[in-house]
C-alpha cells in the first residue's frame, strides 16, 4: 500500500493535552511511518513478497559483517 501524500495525526502531548499534527509530503510519509512503529508495523511488512524476500537475504547477508563491525568496536572499547 502506498503512503499517502498528505496525514493527520491525533494524540496527546507530554502533558495530556490533544495535539494535531497535518504532514504533507515527505513530512507526512515520516509521520506514517512512526505510526506504524508505534502499531508494531515494520518497512518490511510494507513490502511485496518479492521485495520482502529480497530485502531479508541482502540483510542476512550483511549480519556476519557488521557483527564482526560490532565485536571490533567492543575490543577497541575494551569490554
């Protein structure tokens, strides 16, 4: 499903108060996709079966490397 070029967003702010936020374009593609974080929706499961499936072998591919990144860092670190 495509995102829409233009969202509304309803909530509360830090003190309770309603809050309404419009996004148009980019800013209302960003405001969709924290949304969908906060529905416990990944960019993966926007995907098509196709892409899905690609998209999780290229990072299958790349986790052996940046482990290896991660295990560097931490020794520079000393931990």
């Amino acid at each position: 499903m495509p995102r829409l070029d233009r969202t509304v967003v309803r909530g509360r702010d830090k003190d309770g108060r309603p809050l309404v936020i419009e996004g148009r374009g980019y800013f209302a593609r960003c405001l969709q996709h924290e949304t969908d974080h906060l529905r416990g929706r990944l960019y993966l499961d926007r995907l098509a079966q196709r892409e899905r499936k690609s998209a999780l072998r290229e990072m299958a591919e790349s986790m052996d490397a940046a482990f290896a990144r991660r295990a560097a860092s931490a020794e520079r670190l000393g931990k």
